[in-house]
C-alpha cells in the first residue's frame, strides 16, 4: 500500500530567509529514510513547470510524482528528477 502526500504550497516549504536550508534539509532527509520508499509525494504550486524545475534545482527539493498549479490548470504525472 503506498500512502499520498500532497504538500499544498511548495513556496512555504521554502524558507528564503534560511541561508542553509535547514528545514528543507530536515525534510529531504526525512522523506528519504523514512517514506520515499513506499509513499507518493505530490507537490502543488502557483509557479509554471519551467519556475518549479527551477526552485527544485536552486532550493534541493526531492522528487515529486505530480505537479499541480495553483487553479488546478495543469497536472502533470511522473515529473521527471535527475538524481542529486
């Protein structure tokens, strides 16, 4: 059984006053030992496919299986990642 989580606003999980990205890196951390392996993650976001893949490059967010806009315009399965 695979369980979904959808984090509703990828900018929140951004905290662009953390220099080091702490809690982005708790989170990373935390999703890779512990649900990656049997859990689908979803992330939603008012950005465009191409501000996204940027944010994902710049801010080191882990692999999401979808990606949905803000109005639910464009759903996208199975976002391609590059490892890390």
């Amino acid at each position: 059984m695979s369980y979904l989580y959808h984090v509703l606003d990828v900018d929140v999980q951004v905290d662009h006053d953390d220099k080091e990205n702490t809690s982005l890196h708790v989170f990373n951390k935390l999703w890779q030992s512990e649900f990656a392996q049997d859990c689908l993650l979803v992330f939603s976001t008012g950005r465009s496919l191409k501000l996204y893949n940027e944010l994902r490059v710049i801010w080191q967010l882990v692999c999401c299986i979808s990606y949905i806009t803000s109005n639910w315009s464009c759903t996208l399965f199975a976002v391609a990642c590059t490892p890390r």
